[in-house]
C-alpha cells in the first residue's frame, strides 16, 4: 500500500471514519426539525453536506501528506467546518456538533492565530445557530460541553503529531550517530593498518635487516662457513622481501568506504523509499571529504523526507573524472525555483571549502548534484 494511501487510513483517520459514519446514521435515522418536516430534500442536503466535509476531511489528510504549504489545508478545514455548522442549522440536531471536533483534531498543525480564529469562529457560529432553536442556557451549555471536547480532541492530536515527531528525530539522530561511527571504524581501521606497517617496518625490518648483514658476512668469512650459514643469508633475505611487500600492502591506502554509512543514514526514513547505489570505486582518501559527503547526503535526505513528498529518492556515489559525484534525486512535486535554504547553503559551503561544488535542480522533482576532487 503507498504510504499516502497508508495514512489516510492511519488509526486515528479511522476512528474519525467511524464517528463520521456514525453522525450520518444519527442524522438519517433521527429525523430532522426543519421547516420542511424532514422531506426528502432534507435529506438529500444532509448527505451532501456530509459527502462535502468528508471530502474536506479526505483532502486536509492527503495535502498534509505530501506538502507542507498550511494554505490548502487551512480552506479544506474551513469547508468542514461551514458543513459542519450547514448541518448543525438544517437538523437542529446534537449529533452534528461532533463534526466539529474532527475540524479542531485536524487544525492542530495550523499556525496559532489561525487555529484560534477557527476555533473561536466555530463555536461561535454554533452558538448562534443553536440560540435561533435553543434556550440560552441550553444553548451555552451545549456549546461549552461541545468545546470542551474540542479541546480534549486538539490536545490529544497535537501530543500524537509531536510524539510522532519526536519519533522521527531520534531516529535521524540515532541513524546521525550510527552512520558517523561506521565512518570513524572505518577510519580508525585505516589508521591501525598504517600503525602496523610502521611498527613492521621499523622494529621487525630493521632487526630483519640487521641479521641479513650478519649472515652475508659469516658466508664470505675465508676460514670457510658451513653451507648451512649461506641458506640461513638466503632465507633472512627472503623474509625481509616478504616483510616489505606486507608493509607495502598495509600502507596501501584504498580509500574510506561510505556505503555503510549513507546505509545507516537511510535506514529509518519510513518515507520515501531510499535506493542507494555506491560504486566500489567511490572512496575518498581524507575523513574531512568523507565527512562533507555524509552530512551532504544526510541534509539531502532529510529535505526529501519532510518537504518533497515524494514516494522514492535515489542516492548515488560515484567517482567521475577525478572526482567524486554525489546525486540525490527524488519523484516528488520539486519547484521551478529553487530557493536554497540554511541547510543546502551550510552544504554549498562545505563542499566549496574543500574545492567542490554543489548544483541544484527542482524540476521533476528535486535534484542535488555535488562533488569534491579527489585528495
């Protein structure tokens, strides 16, 4: 199931379905105190009503999902809550009210003013229209009662999207974390290889050596040497041959391997969907360039994760002409302008000071383009 399907039928868009369903049945079943003496097209106008703040409700979900402008779903909010209180006015009846709670529980995400306005907008159409029908008393006390749930609906809302979150962060920090080590076991094994080769070099090779010296000069000595002295010169010499091609090997630096570690960058985005293709080839001699590649794709990732909206992002490392080319692209919605924001200058920036760059294309969805030169 794609994630933005997924989420429209989350547990808690669930539940809302079935207070929806349920308010609809009460509606229908309930009768209605109209002028019209519930005609039929009474009830025709409730199930439209119905079927316009469903549709709202459907739309705020999904543009929610995918985009992060608060526009859309501020209007898709206020079409709910005009349905909400046209129903509230055609029934006269107290199960429409509960509608309102599904617009409160969904607005927590907006700005506060606006949240407010549509809140305090709300009851107060709703106290109007139940004062046309109701008791003073009667009337307040059921918008109070009906406020009050609002509130209740809103906070456990917002605490749910903040838990959720909160989620999110700590596993981008774990993920942070968890990809800087596999970077520093790299490293620190890199660093250890070229310890050995030094303390080879320098405490077995030069001991090596000196035996050898010692052994020639027993096989030339004109008293005469038992062959066993020459075979013992020969075998000294051989080993030191093998001595320096394991430190040659040691010293032999192939580079710091990154795929391990944009793995673990990429393992806890839920959405979207990480492909990562890195070349064996694509190595770079300096933890400082590694560094900047990493923290490159992982601002690269976290944009795509909460502003692109896309269901994929292909992720590649490859060496090209002397340098190492970082792509990350992804099918979301992009934008003709590219405005780049504190994250991708910070990125422009650290590639730029190890001679680097970094290029960036919106349209087809977003596209980021960087590289540095080989150390």
């Amino acid at each position: 199931m794609p994630d933005r399907l997924r989420r429209l039928f989350s547990p808690l868009h669930c539940a809302a379905y079935l207070t929806w369903a349920t308010v609809l049945a009460g509606l229908l079943v309930g009768g209605f105190n109209t002028p019209a003496g519930g005609s039929r097209a009474a009830y025709v106008a409730v199930i439209a009503l119905m079927l316009v703040f469903l549709a709202g409700f459907v739309f705020e979900a999904w543009w929610s999902s995918c985009s992060p402008r608060r526009g859309p779903v501020l209007a898709a909010l206020l079409v709910e809550a005009a349905a909400a209180l046209a129903l509230v006015a055609l029934t006269r009846d107290g199960i429409a009210p509960v509608l309102l709670i599904l617009v409160v529980a969904q607005a927590v995400d907006l700005p506060r003013g606006q949240l407010i306005a549509l809140v305090v907008g709300a009851n107060l159409g709703l106290l109007a229209i139940l004062l046309s029908a109701w008791p003073v008393a009667s009337a307040l006390i059921v918008t109070l009662l009906f406020a009050g749930f609002q509130a209740f609906a809103g906070l456990t809302g917002y605490y749910a999207k903040q838990a959720e979150r909160s989620r999110d962060e700590l596993a981008q920090v774990n993920a942070h974390l968890l990809a800087t080590r596999s970077l520093l076991e790299e490293s620190a094994r890199d660093g250890e290889r070229l310890r050995l080769a030094r303390e080879l070099h320098d405490v077995a090779g030069h001991k090596l050596t000196a035996l050898k010296l010692q052994l020639s000069l027993l096989a030339r000595d004109p008293a005469g040497a038992p062959p066993a002295v020459s075979t013992a010169a020969g075998l000294a010499g051989e080993l030191l041959d093998d001595l320096r091609g394991v430190v040659g090997q040691l010293r032999r630096h192939e580079g710091l391997d990154l795929k391990r570690a944009i793995e673990e960058l990429a393992a806890p985005l839920p959405r979207p969907r990480v492909h990562v293709d890195v070349a064996a080839d694509a190595r770079v001699d300096d933890v400082v360039q590694a560094q900047a590649l990493l923290r490159t794709a992982q601002e690269a990732l976290t944009n795509a994760a909460r502003h692109s909206g896309a269901d994929n992002v292909w992720l590649r490392l490859a060496r090209e002409a002397g340098r190492i080319v970082l792509e990350v692209r992804d099918d979301g919605r992009g934008s003709e302008v590219v405005r780049p924001g504190n994250g991708l200058a910070g990125m422009r920036e650290r590639l730029e000071a190890l001679g680097g760059g970094l290029a960036l294309t919106g349209d087809r969805g977003f596209r980021i383009d960087a590289w540095i030169p080989l150390a």
